[in-house]
C-alpha cells in the first residue's frame, strides 16, 4: 500500500505542477489490457520474439491515469501511472517440455512511466468545415518507466503464494526494476475540450524475472516444492530427469517484456499560448470600454 500511496502522490503532484503553467495541458483516465512475453507459455517451438509467443487467452487488465503537457508543436512530455496484471501458464503451450515443466504465475505490476512524443500526422480541422470541432493527432513514444512486481505462483491456480522471497532458483531478485516503453497512439480532441485516445506501449525490461523463470532448477521434481512441479504430472520417471536439479529451467538469454494496450479519456486545459492559436484557431479579443460622458448642467 506504501507503494501504491507513493505512486498516486507523485503523479497527482505532476499534475498540479504542469497544469499551473497553462501551456497546453491535459490529463485522464485509461483502461485496458495487457499479455507478456517470457519463459511461461508459448508456441510448440523454443521462444520467439514479440507478439508470435503470446497467448491471447491470458490477456489481463491495467488501469491507470496520464498528464500530457506539449512542449513543441510537435513535441509533448507524458506522464503516467499504470496498474495492471500479467498472467501466464504451461498448460496452455503446445511444447510439450513446458507442459511437463507445469508452472503458472500471475503477477501484478505498478508503473510509473515518462515518454516523449513526437506527433507524426495531425488534421486540426476533421470535416474541412472551419468549425475545428475535431481534430486528430497520431504519434510515437519512447521513453523510461519505473516498476514495481510480485510475481506470484500456485499449483492449482486457485491460491497464490509470492515466489521472489523463495529463490526457487536460489537467487535473489529486485521488486523494482526499469523498463524502456516504446511504442504509439492516436487521440482526438472534441471541441477543444474532450480528448479520447488508444496507445499501445511495448515495455522492454532488465530482468527475466516477471515470471520467477531464468535459469535452472533449484529443487528436485519430486520436492514438492512449487519452483518445480513437474513431478505432478504424468510423465515417466526416465523424463523427469530433464527437471531435476541444475536443469535448464528458463532462458537467461532473453529478458521479459510486457505490453498494455489502452484507451483513455482526458480533459484540455487550455492555454493561451502561440501553439495552442495555432493549432485551434483562437483568436484574442479586446475588452470593449465603454466611454463616460458627463452631463452638463
């Protein structure tokens, strides 16, 4: 909960900071959802890249709110704190030696990212009507996020206990690590004031342990320990001692990802400011004054 505290504090601090300046400010809320790419899962061949070795079954949710504050006509800062889950499980791979290895995790994830975005293409005046009731702005981000993970694991998937205080590879790992988001979005701003996006965010990591997977086993498969549960299942003895001790059990070669795709409704401050005119058209209006005239008497 400290955490979690932290987190909120610090985001909501930004966008006091950042809407006080009036330049081209907006901030909301976002929902969607998120997949991983790791040791747990997969195709029936060894790990591949990107999106090929998701399964879309264990699609998960995240949560979370923005402040976007726009530097340069085409440039703008992002702030965000995001809170979602990722899941996964060996018997929904077609590869059989994960399916023997039978681990499951799931693991909750409290993120906090700041990424720069470089608009790409931009129609202020959707419709052509001069009216600039719509506009749209599509772009790319890459940026640097902080997270904080607990992967968890189970042998039914029914109760969960949190792996990282086991070692059940007998290394110890941090809760906290750091990612580099990249990715893209588009949104569209209704009357000057309402803003509703979609982003995708791929989350490149330093740690392969989102999933508690990396190297090899610590414990025997017939330990009863859940870092190895192979010796629940049905194989025969003679292939179970592909899962004993100093045994691969994951691929250190290869770090874990995550992604979240999302969309999000904001809200624009407007500003004053040469970019803001320009991009909707504001004009200035002069006070009117009305001239005092004394009667004579």
């Amino acid at each position: 909960m400290n955490t979690i505290r932290l987190a909120l504090t610090t985001f909501f601090s930004l966008i006091v900071l950042l809407g006080s300046s009036q330049y081209n400010f907006d901030y909301g809320i976002k929902l969607g959802a998120t997949n991983y790419l790791g040791d747990i899962g997969g195709q029936e061949k060894t790990r591949r890249d990107f999106i090929m070795d998701m399964k879309l079954s264990q699609t998960q949710w995240v949560f979370g709110g923005y402040a976007r504050y726009k530097f340069l006509p085409v440039l703008a800062g992002n702030v965000s704190v995001n809170y979602g889950r990722i899941k996964g499980d060996d018997a929904l791979s077609s590869n059989k030696g994960r399916n023997t290895r039978n681990l499951r995790f799931r693991n909750n994830i409290l993120e906090i990212s700041a990424k720069a975005e470089y608009y790409i293409y931009e129609a202020n005046d959707i419709g052509g009507r001069g009216r600039y009731m719509l506009d749209l702005k599509t772009y790319a981000h890459l940026g640097i996020s902080g997270f904080n993970h607990n992967p968890k694991g189970s042998f039914d998937g029914s109760s969960w206990t949190a792996l990282q205080p086991l070692q059940t590879e007998g290394i110890s790992y941090s809760k906290w690590q750091i990612g580099i988001p990249i990715g893209a979005g588009v949104f569209f701003t209704y009357k000057n004031k309402h803003r509703f996006g979609w982003d995708f965010t791929w989350t490149i990591t330093f740690t392969d342990y989102l999933d508690d997977i990396s190297t090899v086993f610590y414990q025997g498969p017939l330990d009863g320990d859940i870092g190895n549960q192979s010796g629940l299942t049905n194989a025969d003895e003679q292939f179970l001692a592909n899962f004993d001790v100093g045994q691969k059990r994951g691929d250190p070669s290869h770090k874990d990802n995550y992604m979240f795709t999302t969309f999000s409704y904001g809200y624009l401050i407007r500003g004053q400011n040469s970019f803001y005119r320009k991009s909707y058209k504001l004009k200035r209006t002069k006070k009117k004054t009305a001239r005092k005239v004394r009667a004579k008497f």
